[in-house]
C-alpha cells in the first residue's frame, strides 16, 4: 500500500493543482464578465463605467468602451496567474453590449 501511494501521489498533487489552477481560471472569466455588463449598462445610462468595471477587476486589467447612437459596448482584459508564479501568465477576456437609455446627452 505504501508504495503504491508513493507512486501515486505526485499525480494526485499534479490533479489536485490543476484543478484550483480551473477554478480560479473561471472565476476569473465569471468576474471579467460581471465586469464588462456592468461597464456596458453604465456607459449606456451615461454613468462612469471606468469605476463600475474597477470593483470586479485585479489591477492591471483594462476596459474599453465604445458607444454610438443605439449600443454601448465593453470589452475586458485582465492579465492573471491563476496560482501564482508556477504558472505562465495568461489574459481573461470578455465583451457586453447594453442598449442606449433613450434621452441622454449625444
């Protein structure tokens, strides 16, 4: 049984790694996309949708919003490293639109 275990267990440790490395990668995604409705709604109500996005969003992740007469959109990136320095960067991305409030400001 020792032994068994003993060559088991670096494949439990790499599982057990690579599914907080899932976890964290997704709630990442579910935030960058909170991030981006929220940034879309706001542009589109004439709100600041800089500070709505910045509650969801790591530091160093960007937003960029574009409006025209009917669509307020919003695309995020956010740079992560799920866990840490062990592992290589990557870029969380997403993209909302929100139809313009009728009466605003042009």
């Amino acid at each position: 049984m020792t032994a068994e275990l003993a060559a088991a267990l670096p494949a439990v440790v790499a599982m057990l790694a690579l599914g907080l490395w899932a976890v964290s990668t997704v709630g990442m995604k579910v935030r960058a996309i909170d991030a981006a409705n929220s940034a879309a709604i706001a542009a589109a109500r004439g709100e600041d949708p800089q500070a709505v996005a910045a509650a969801y969003l790591p530091d160093g992740a960007s937003v960029t919003v574009t409006t025209d007469d009917t669509v307020a959109r919003a695309a995020v990136a956010a740079p992560v490293r799920p866990l840490g320095p062990l592992t290589p960067p990557m870029t969380i991305t997403a993209a909302a639109a929100a139809p313009m409030e009728p009466g605003l400001p042009q």
